[in-house]
C-alpha cells in the first residue's frame, strides 16, 4: 500500500513529516480483501453486454480542447504593463502562465 506522510508543526514553527502506520485488515476478512494500488486503469477491448452484444464502457479517449483565455492580445500587452497590486496584472500573468504551459491549447480572445 502506498505510504502516506503527515506532516506535525513543532513548537519551533517548523514542519516535521511523520509516516501514517499502514493498517492491516483482520484475518477475518484478509482472504476478502484485494489490494489495488492507486493509479490509472485502461480497458484493452470494450466493454460489451453478453446478452444484448450492445457496447456499455469504451476507453476514454484524452480530448485536447481548445481554451478561450478572457484577454485579447492588447489587454494582455497592457496588463503586464500595470502594477503589482492592480488585479488586471494578476489576470495577465495568469494568462500568460497558461500560454507557457499550453501553447498548442490556447488562444486569446479575439477582438470585438
């Protein structure tokens, strides 16, 4: 089972890291009981019901959509102009910071 960490502030102020015990089940129920680890499950084939021969679960397939940020290209030139305390500034750089991440997903708002 995967470990988790609590973290334990000290009287210090500082942040300690502890591992959470792991649990074992009762021997009771051990044999019911099956481990899965957390983590991505893809089905090979789809799922089909055996009486209707109708599909009932498909993989999912990863669609990349498009993201419509609320700047068009001059806002944005202008709001990195601004002050750090102005939230258009704030906006801005959002904005910027998904072009970055995303480039092939984004695009601006387009002028009126």
């Amino acid at each position: 089972m995967l470990q988790k960490e609590r973290l334990e502030i000290t009287n210090q102020g500082e942040l300690k890291q502890s591992p959470v015990p792991e649990i074992e089940p009762p021997k009771e129920v051990a044999n019911w009981l099956e481990k899965v680890e957390k983590g991505d499950v893809y089905l090979a084939k789809p799922v089909t019901d055996d009486q209707t021969g109708q599909t009932l679960v498909t993989a999912p397939s990863a669609q990349q959509p498009k993201i419509v940020l609320p700047l068009t290209r001059g806002q944005l030139i202008a709001g990195l102009k601004q002050k750090m305390n102005q939230a258009i500034r704030w906006l801005a750089e959002w904005c910027l910071r998904l072009i970055k991440m995303q480039p092939n997903q984004v695009e601006l708002k387009s002028n009126p």
